[in-house]
C-alpha cells in the first residue's frame, strides 16, 4: 500500500532547504522547516522573506497575497525531535559531506516514528552511501532538486536496492503533488541526470579560469554566443552558491582538489559565496 504523505520536515534551511519548504507548503502540504541553531532559523526568516516577494512575482499560484499566507505557514525550529514527531516524509538538505549526513541519519532514526520516510537531497552522494546510518533501508531514497525549483521544476527520484517500492511510488506522487516532474531513476548513478551533465561542465569551466586561460566573463560569454543557453557556467556557480561545488571538488581528484582550493582562497574566503551573498564570480547588489 502506497503511504500517504501530508506532513513534511525538511532537515535545512539553507538556499536549497528553503526552497523545498516554500515549495511544499505553497502546495497545501504542513512544512515544517528545522535547523541547528537559533541563529540559522533567524537567517531562514530572511530567505522565506526574500522567497515570498519572489514567488508573488513569479508563481501565478503565489498571487493575491498566497505567498505570504504560504511563508506563515511554515514551522521554524531547532528542536528535532519536535521537528519530526508528526512527519510522513522528512527531506534532508544539509552540506554535502558524507559524515554530516550520517550523523544526521542517525540522529533522525532515534526520533522519528518508524513509518516516517526519509528523502535525500545529496547532490552526488549514492544513497546506498547513507542508507545503513538510517535505521530503516526500506524507506529511504533520494530525491533531488535543481535551484530555483518554482523555475527548474525537476525532482529527480533515486532509491537503493532495498528501497520499498511503494515508498518510491509516494515519492513520486509527492513530486508531482508540489508542481515538480519526476525524473525516476532506475538504478544508482551519481549524480543522478541533472549533476551527471552539470558537474562535469563546471568542472571545465572552473578548470579554464582557475588555470588563467580566461576570465569567468570571457568563459560565460563564449558558451552563451556560441549555445544560445541563457546563462554561462559562472553564473550557474553564483545561483548555487560556492560552498556545494567545493565540497564536491573537494572530494574528487587532485585536479578537482585544486579547484576547491582556488574557489575557497579566491572567493569563498572573501565572502563571496554567490547570489546569496551578493558576490561571488559577479556582484548581486539587489540580493537582498
């Protein structure tokens, strides 16, 4: 039998986080939304703020005042056994580090009641990966979203081998329920569709301005002209912030370590972490 899925976690509320939540709860779902520290729920205050003003001006469905009734509704908290007590699904968005999450998992399987289904958001983390830290293989996948969901409205989809069927078939359905298109997957891949094409490409972009051939402008300017894609791989780094691409560069290979390097002493170090920040490879002077 397919589970039902009417309250949501999200474990998160970081750029990608906020959005999941906003997301879900415009589509009439309960949201609540739970990160470690007073300080960082403070901060989400402002991105559902800065989210509910986008969305007015973007989502038809947000119009006449629903964007703001949407960031109302949303719970804030950073207690997490309170957090979770009454979820159907909970979906985590921390950093993309393996300890992290597993130390999260397993957190999470003390808590929360044993029918509640557990999502990823790991942008190149395997499931399979995570999937003993949480205390129930059956009920866990991945499920994965671009930035900008309300725009990219993809929702990549992603078990394990003992991934349950019907939890896979709810996750889908909850996709669809939030104005996503599932993307199923059929067996691992990391990556998933979406970062399986992105990485790669950053990867060469960055490889291009780190090693001095071109500046990120001359690199975005070339593919833009040369593709006709509205935006170029620098601009793709500045909306997913700086600190996901590093610590994916950071796990890879000695060129890949490089390159962490060089976006950290370059920029993240100077507090250039992108969009969010208002600079990163560009400045944002209307970020906030």
């Amino acid at each position: 039998m397919t589970p039902t899925i009417r309250n949501v976690t999200i474990l998160g509320t970081g750029v990608l986080g906020s959005q999941i939540a906003f997301q879900t709860a415009l589509h009439g779902f309960n949201v609540t939304a739970y990160d470690i520290s007073d300080e960082a729920l403070e901060e989400a205050r402002g991105r559902f703020k800065t989210l509910s003003g986008t969305y007015a001006e973007e989502v038809p469905l947000a119009a006449d005042g629903k964007a703001e009734e949407t960031r109302k509704a949303i719970t804030l908290t950073s207690d997490l056994a309170d957090a979770v007590k009454d979820a159907d699904l909970i979906v985590e968005a921390v950093p993309e580090v393996l300890k992290i999450k597993k130390e999260t998992y397993q957190k999470l399987a003390e808590v929360a009641p044993e029918e509640t289904i557990f999502a990823t958001n790991s942008s190149t983390l395997l499931p399979s990966d995570i999937k003993d830290s949480t205390g129930r293989p059956g009920k866990f996948l991945a499920l994965h979203f671009a930035n900008r969901i309300w725009q990219f409205n993809t929702a990549e989809v992603m078990g394990t081998p003992d991934t349950d069927s019907d939890v896979f078939d709810a996750v889908v359905q909850f996709a669809k329920d939030i104005g996503m298109v599932p993307i199923e997957l059929h067996k691992e891949k990391a990556g998933y569709v979406l970062n399986s094409l992105l990485v790669p490409f950053l990867n060469a972009a960055a490889g291009l301005a780190a090693g001095g051939y071109a500046e990120p402008e001359a690199v975005d300017t070339t593919w833009k002209i040369a593709t006709g894609a509205p935006l170029g791989p620098f601009q793709i780094f500045d909306i997913i912030g700086l600190t996901t691409p590093y610590n994916i560069f950071s796990h890879g290979g000695p060129e890949e370590q490089k390159l962490a390097e060089w976006l950290k002493t370059e920029y993240i170090d100077k507090g250039k972490m992108g969009v969010a920040s208002g600079e990163g490879f560009y400045t944002y002077p209307d970020s906030e």
